[in-house]
C-alpha cells in the first residue's frame, strides 16, 4: 500500500487555526485525512487530495514534504535519494510549467547546494536559478535531527499570489488576510458588500469569489490610481461585472446602491506606503459613522488595521458598533488586527 503524502502548509502566524479549518472543510471528510499544527506559521497535512489543499485561500503556499534519512545535506546527492526526490518533485509539480530551480535553505549558495539545485534542474529539464527560479526546494533538518526535510513547492507562484492581481496598488492588503476578513463577515450567499478604501480592490473581489451569486461595490477616493487597479484586477477575476466602482471619500458615502448593506469592509492604510491625509481620529470616527449609514440591519463591518488602540477608541465612542470578534495576524513585518463589527 503506497504511503500517504505529507504535505507541508505555510500560512500567516496568526490564520493557522481558520486555514486549518478551510483545509478540513475542503478535504470533505477524505478517509485518513488529517492536519496538525506545525510551529507558528505552519501546518502539516496528510492524506489530503492536493488539490484540496490548493484551493485553499487562507493558505501562503503548499509543500510535499520529502524525508531523507542522511546525517547531513550533502546526502540528498546519492544516487538513491535524488532519484527518490525528482520523482517526488515530478509528481507534486505535474502539469505546471516552470522555468528554473531555486533552492532555499541555510547556506544556500554553499558548494552542496548548489549541487543540488543543479542536479534537481538537469534531471527534470530546467534551469538552475538561484535567484528568481519558481520551482522552489526548501531544505530544513527534521524536527528529530534525524534526518533532513526536502520541500518542494508545488506552484510556480506562492498561493498568496493571486493571479488575478494583475495591478499593483501601493499598501494592497495580503490576499490571504482578506480570504479570511470575507470568512469572518458571514454573508449569506448572495449578500451584497461595500468595500470601503478598496485600493486595488482586494476584499471586494476575494468577497465575489467566495460568493458567486454576490454583487460588490468598491469605494476609493483616488480615482486616477487606485480604481483603474481595481478594474483590471476584477476583470482579470471573472467578476467586473458584479462590482461597481465608486469614487468618493469615506467619510462622505453616497447612498445610492449601497443603503441596507450586509456587508461592509475596509482595509485601513497601516503599512510604509499609505498615510493618512488628516487626523486618523476624525477619519475613524467619520468611516464608522457613515457606514453605519449605509449599513443594513446586524450588519457586519470587517476591518482591519495596525493602528489598534486608535481604532479600538474610535469603535468604543461609536455607539452604532460592536465589537463581535478579533484577530491579530502577522504579515511582512506588520502586525496588523481584524475585527468583525456588528451593528445595531
């Protein structure tokens, strides 16, 4: 009986928990499934279909998880292991195309690994690119030190990266986070959303993916920049039709299209690249105010935001919001949090 695949997940420190749950729910009762915590930022899984776990959204990228029992690294170039791991390699990567190998690990430029990436790209036909190659080997010591782990990513592009994301939009929020923003909204299938400061268009888009039966509406004040980002990318997602751009600021909302919300969300600049135009204070309690506004009944206003004692005191001096859940993440240096509001 041929052994189950090990699957290696990263996600963001902070979503392991909810991807957890998406990898179980899409792996719809799969006979000898499971999944388990693997340190902060990781899952393993076993028994579950690839392509399960690849159509994941709260997931940065998918490994199979090659063990080679060897004292040190330079084992993995014996004969037997590296013919083991192309083989392993030639079966997680089938029917993509990739153009060059790249090895990530400790001492990645040392003479053994260089070895390696090269004798992994001759035998499965590709390049050695040490820089920018897309077929990615992770090499990391077991958890035992036993042995030596091989990762081999599956996609030429980490999950996280959307191939949608056609344009690019200073401070546009990480695609997974969103994935799970539109998780924590609980919309009804067909529930309609306002994404408020909508950038390149992200949650709005993540929310009609999830929701195919759902229309949007895309809120942003810059309309030479960040609106025509957010066109191409939901044209490049199959849903332009379904979202509706609007130029206006948050603060001051128009009604038309967008009273009686479900859903509302809104990324709130937190990152190096986008700074506020006037005081944070105002423009929260302005952005709570004015979706309450447009908000229909027990509404939910996904938000998220670095800025969180700020915020926290803006939501405490609303008296249209609740605080009905929380999350903190960790992405790129920032550790931004989400909340679910709800409203009266």
């Amino acid at each position: 009986m041929a052994t189950q695949p090990v699957w290696h997940i990263d996600v963001l420190p902070g979503l392991e928990d909810a991807a957890r749950a998406e990898i179980e729910a899409l792996a719809g009762g799969t006979r000898g499934a499971s999944v388990r915590p693997h340190g902060e930022g990781a899952l393993r899984a076993r028994g579950v279909p690839q392509a399960a776990l690849e159509r994941a959204r709260r997931v940065v990228a998918v490994y199979l998880v090659v063990h080679v029992d060897v004292p040190r690294p330079r084992g993995l170039l014996g004969h037997e292991h590296l013919t083991r791991l192309v083989g392993e390699a030639r079966r997680a990567t089938a029917g993509r195309d990739f153009h060059g190998v790249r090895v990530v690990a400790a001492g990645a430029d040392s003479p053994v690994m260089t070895r390696l990436g090269q004798a992994l790209a001759g035998e499965l036909g590709l390049g050695h690119d040490p820089d920018d190659g897309d077929l990615v080997l992770r090499v990391v010591r077991d958890r035992a030190r036993t042995g030596w782990e091989a990762l081999v990513r599956t996609t030429p592009r980490p999950l996280a990266t959307r191939p949608w994301r056609v344009g690019r939009f200073p401070g546009s929020l990480n695609a997974t986070i969103a994935a799970h923003m539109v998780g924590m909204a609980r919309a009804w299938p067909g529930g309609r959303a306002v994404n408020l400061l909508c950038g390149a268009g992200t949650l709005a888009i993540e929310h009609l993916l999830a929701h195919p039966a759902a229309a949007a509406v895309g809120v942003d004040v810059d309309g030479s920049r960040a609106l025509p980002v957010a066109q191409r990318n939901a044209a490049a997602a199959g849903v332009a039709g379904r979202l509706s751009l609007v130029r206006a600021d948050a603060a001051r909302l128009p009604v038309a299209g967008s009273a009686g919300a479900p859903v509302l969300y809104a990324d709130l600049p937190y990152g190096d690249k986008v700074r506020w135009s006037a005081p944070p204070d105002e423009l929260y309690a302005g952005l709570l105010a004015e979706a309450a506004r447009i908000a229909g009944p027990r509404a939910s206003f996904v938000v998220v935001t670095e800025d969180i004692a700020r915020f926290e005191r803006a939501v405490a001096a609303s008296a249209s919001w609740q605080v009905g859940e929380r999350l903190r993440v960790f992405q790129a240096g920032h550790r931004p949090q989400i909340w679910r509001l709800v409203g009266p």
